[in-house]
C-alpha cells in the first residue's frame, strides 16, 4: 500500500480521468503511463500478472486459455534456448516469465512504465529468472535499444496504446535482426462494425477511452500498417473463433456482478476516506469499470476483438 500511495497522485487521477473527454486517438505517452502507474495494482488484484485478454472455450479454465495464448507466440516464434527476444510493452512481465520458461529463450521486457517494470524485476528475481531475462525503461516508438539486436519480438495488446501503429511497428522492423519474426496480439473491430451505427461507435469509444487505448484498426488497416512498417505478413487470423468468448469474465463473474461493484466502491471510498488507500482510487476503481463495460458490450455486439493474431517478417537483405 506504501508503494502504491507513493506512485499515485490527484494529478496523474485528473490526467487519467480527463482521457474519457478527449477525442480518440490523442492520448499521449504522459497520460498512458499515468494510467498504468494507476491501475497495476487493480489488474493484478483483479487479473494476475498477465494484462492480455484470451478467447476461452466454454467451460475453459481461464490459466488454461491464458496459456495457449501466450505459448502460441513461442511456437509462431520458433523459439529456442540462445535466442535473443523482445517484449514490447511487458506489463509486470507474465507473459514474459512464462514464454521464457517454456522456451529457454532469453527475453527483455520493454515498458514505458517504470512502476510496472519495478515489480516484473521483482517477479523474475523471485522466480530465479534473471540470467533469463532484463529490463529496459523505454518508448516502443523510439526504443533506447540498437538496430538488429533481437532474433524476434512479441507484442500482447500493447501497439494499442502507440500513438503511431506505423511508428511503433517501424521501430520493431529496426530492432529485429534481419530474417527474424515479428508476431503479436492487437485489438481490431470485426466486420460486424458500423462506424455509422451510434451503439457501435460510443461502446469502442468506452472500451477506448477508458483503457487509454488508441482508435482500434480493421483487420485490413493492421495489415497495410504493418506493410508500410516493412514487414511481410505470414499470417493475420483472429483467434476468436465461433462458440469461443474473451469477455466470461466481465460479463457473468462474481467480480463485475452490481452487488459486487457496489461493495467494491464503498470499500475503496471508506479506505479513501481513512487514508488507506490514496485519493483518487474510487475515481480509479470506476473508471475502470466504466471501460470493462465497454469491453463487455463490444464482445456482446460481436463488432471487437482483441486476439488479432500477427505474425510477420523482416526479409534478408
Ligand atoms: C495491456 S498491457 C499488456 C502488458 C503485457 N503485454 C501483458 O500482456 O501482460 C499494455 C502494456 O504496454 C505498455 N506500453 C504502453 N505504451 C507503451 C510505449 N509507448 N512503450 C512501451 N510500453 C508501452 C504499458 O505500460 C503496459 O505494460
């Protein structure tokens, strides 16, 4: 809690709660980290260490599903001990400690959140995993990193933040030994999508305006967009598949139920209000549920996706 309230400010609040009043696609990298700096620790609470949405069959353990996703990566990578990985945008470094595991690679996580990146040194320390892994404060759009220096890089639901896709994926295209794989999960909107269609339009704008998250591309943009970065597509394929949900959670768990939020909002303003928890983590706390809503209704409408799948190459010279 001392931490927390040490990293947690009415301004960076303010800052956080204004996004929901701005035009899509201005946020800028100050607010994305303030928001982080806000609501890891409400992620974890809620979700783990992995801050990735998965689709899940019917009666799927979430872990499992978690899983497959996450290993999917080090399979699209070919992965192998020796091999020298990106993360870009590592969260607190779930995903990163679980792909490095399974294969042998050595893998460093890039975020622009230091807070973040405290605690997923932390995490690796604490898994015995540091000959494994390091950790780089830095912007995915203009990394402190040289040219060719990764054997592959993956992303999970991070380039949704970039202000620039192009930029972001440019940088990837620069970072990557030539030959090496870049693949990845992003958001898209389905075909189902009608910008004319005024539900449509303010449920993606709740998602992304309450998650600090840039306007989300067709599939058919990703792919221009990843080709005006340079790189040549192996495959773009949603994995949200017919019968398979991403949303089980926000919908029907115990955690979103109104009963639930309520007790949730009374707690976090009764420890506001006692100094417990920092000023501003009721306004947090809701905002959040405004955007897990916005998740929700867009998976409902079948018009959002977040398990774009991407798997794309640097050519040889
Ligand atoms: C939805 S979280 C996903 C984290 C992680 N990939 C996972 O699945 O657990 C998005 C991450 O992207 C990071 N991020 C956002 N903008 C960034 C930027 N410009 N440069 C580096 N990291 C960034 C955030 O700090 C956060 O860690």
């Amino acid at each position: 809690v001392r931490t927390y309230k040490k990293n947690f400010n009415t301004k960076k609040c303010d800052t956080v709660v204004r996004m929901g009043e701005q035009t899509a696609a201005s946020k800028d990298q100050q607010q994305i980290r303030s928001y982080y700096d806000l609501v890891t620790d409400f992620y974890e609470f809620g979700w783990g260490r992995s801050f990735h949405f998965c689709p899940q069959f019917a009666k799927e353990s979430r872990q499992l599903a978690m899983q497959r996703h996450q290993l999917r990566l080090a399979e699209k990578l070919k992965l192998k001990p020796g091999m020298r990985v990106l993360d870009a945008g590592c969260g607190v470094g779930g995903p990163l400690l679980n792909i490095a595991r399974h294969s042998g690679a050595h893998i460093t996580g890039l975020n622009i959140c230091e807070y973040q990146l405290a605690k997923a040194r932390r995490y690796a320390a604490k898994a015995r995993m540091q000959h494994q892994t390091d950790f780089v404060v830095g912007d995915f759009m203009n990394a402190p990193l040289s040219d060719a220096s990764f054997d592959a890089i993956y992303t999970i639901e991070a380039s949704v933040h970039a202000k620039s896709r192009l930029k972001c994926f440019q940088e990837m295209h620069r970072l990557l030994k030539p030959g090496g794989v870049f693949a990845g999960y992003e958001y898209v909107v389905t075909e189902r999508y009608d910008e004319n269609n005024p539900l449509h339009v303010s449920t993606m704008r709740k998602l992304e305006d309450y998650s600090a998250v840039q306007q989300t591309p067709t599939i058919q943009q990703h792919r221009e967009t990843l080709q005006a970065a340079g790189f040549k597509i192996l495959q773009l394929e949603d994995m949200l598949k017919p019968g398979m949900t991403f949303n089980s959670r926000l919908k029907s768990s115990w955690v979103a139920s109104p009963i639930a939020r309520a007790l949730t909002k009374a707690l976090t303003f009764t420890l506001e209000k006692l100094s417990v928890a920092p000023k501003g983590a009721t306004k947090v706390s809701q905002l959040l549920n405004i955007s897990a809503d916005g998740y929700a209704d867009a998976g409902e409408l079948e018009i959002f996706s977040p398990c774009l799948l991407f798997v794309a190459y640097k050519e040889t010279a």
